[in-house]
C-alpha cells in the first residue's frame, strides 16, 4: 500500500496541475466507487460497498485530506449513518482532547441545552456547519 501510494503520488506530481495521467486515470476507474451524493437524508445505497471494505472490523478511521472540508465532513456524516444503520457500530471518536469532548458528547446523548455551546470547547476545525449536522444526526439516532 505504501509503495502503491508513493507511486500515485510520485505520478501527479510529475504532470501538471489538471492534468490526471493516464495509468492513475485507469487505477481509479476499476478501483474507485462513486459517491451519488453527500445530501445527509439521500439513500445510503451508493455506501453498500463500505460494507465489503469494513467486513468484520469494529474499529473505523474516517480521515480527511483537509480539515474542514465540506464535503469530507458531509461523506463523513453519511458513512457514519451506514456504518451505524448496516453495520451495528455504535461509538465515535475524534481527535479532540477528552475532557473538551465531554459536553458534546453529553448533547449527542440527550442532555440538555443547545449544541452551539455544546461544541465551544472542541477544536475550531469541528465548529463547522458540516460537523454540527453529524452531531444533530446522532443525536437523532440516539433519541430512536
């Protein structure tokens, strides 16, 4: 994998900005799969292959190349809904201090009050639009 990712890299990197070569635009056409959209309500469907990439794991890492990326945090929302919707998962974790995390976590579960303050002590990179719909979202799931 580290070889394959040093090669893809080393590839784009040697041509120029727009300009995708041809052995990585045939990798991704038999390796990738599109994503429909990143609409939260959409049919979690074009997700499906998650479930043979995940197979028997019970740990996840969703990274992002950039933090605060809409549409990382907006892929993120949807595939922690299939993995907890197909896949029985049930615990989620970010890189944030745990004792910052406390009053989030306690919001997602149910307490009290409203989100936005919920959220002052995390990271600035998780006060985005995109990670508050996450978080409403499993507080929805959590109240089913």
């Amino acid at each position: 994998m580290t070889i394959a990712l040093a090669a893809f890299t080393l590839a784009c990197a040697l041509h120029s900005p727009g300009e995708v070569p041809e052995p990585v635009r045939a990798w991704l056409a038999t390796a990738a799969t599109p994503i429909a959209s990143f609409a939260p309500d959409a049919p979690l469907t074009d997700l499906e292959p998650l479930r043979a990439i995940v197979g028997s794991a019970r740990i996840v890492g969703l990274g992002e190349a950039t933090h605060g990326s809409s549409e990382f945090f907006a892929f993120k929302r949807r595939a922690l809904e299939f993995l907890v919707r197909e896949l029985g998962f049930t615990d989620f974790a970010i890189e944030n201090g745990w004792a910052e995390t406390e009053a989030a976590d306690a919001w997602v579960q149910g307490g009290p009050g409203e989100l936005a303050p919920a959220l002052r002590a995390l990271s600035p990179l998780w006060q985005t639009r995109e990670y508050a719909a996450l978080r409403t979202g499993m507080r929805g799931r959590n109240a089913e």
